[in-house]
C-alpha cells in the first residue's frame, strides 16, 4: 500500500475551525491496515484537551510509569 497524501480542508469538531486535513492526526482503525482516517479534533484541539487532562490527573502518569518500569 502506498500513502496518498489528501488535500482540502476539515472542520474541526472541537474548535469548529476549518483547517487544512493535514492538521489532523491520522490513525488505522482496528484490523483494518488499508485505510487511513483522520480524528476529529484538530492537533491543537487535542494537544490542549491532553495538557489539560494531565493537570486534573497528576499523579497518572508517575504512576503508569512506575508500574511499566517494573514489569
């Protein structure tokens, strides 16, 4: 399979802005490896959503992080 790059615009669902499709984050949905999708909210949507789940959950991540390192 070869990666066809998409052109146009996508209107995010978060911020309601519309933005070129690359500003999207692309992900396969599970046992389908032929196609591509794009999520919904743009990056910049998604990085201030996951900056501000981190500060309402702190300790997360440590703790993640410990339990990984000990396997």
């Amino acid at each position: 399979m070869s990666f066809v790059p998409v052109q146009g615009t996508k209107a995010c669902r978060k911020c309601g802005e519309q933005k070129e499709v690359t500003e999207f984050r692309v992900f396969r949905r599970y046992g389908q490896t032929d196609r591509e999708y794009r999520r919904s909210w743009c990056m910049g949507c998604d990085r201030a959503y996951a900056r501000q789940w981190r500060e309402r959950n702190p300790g997360y991540h440590k703790e993640w992080s410990r339990r990984y390192r000990a396997m």
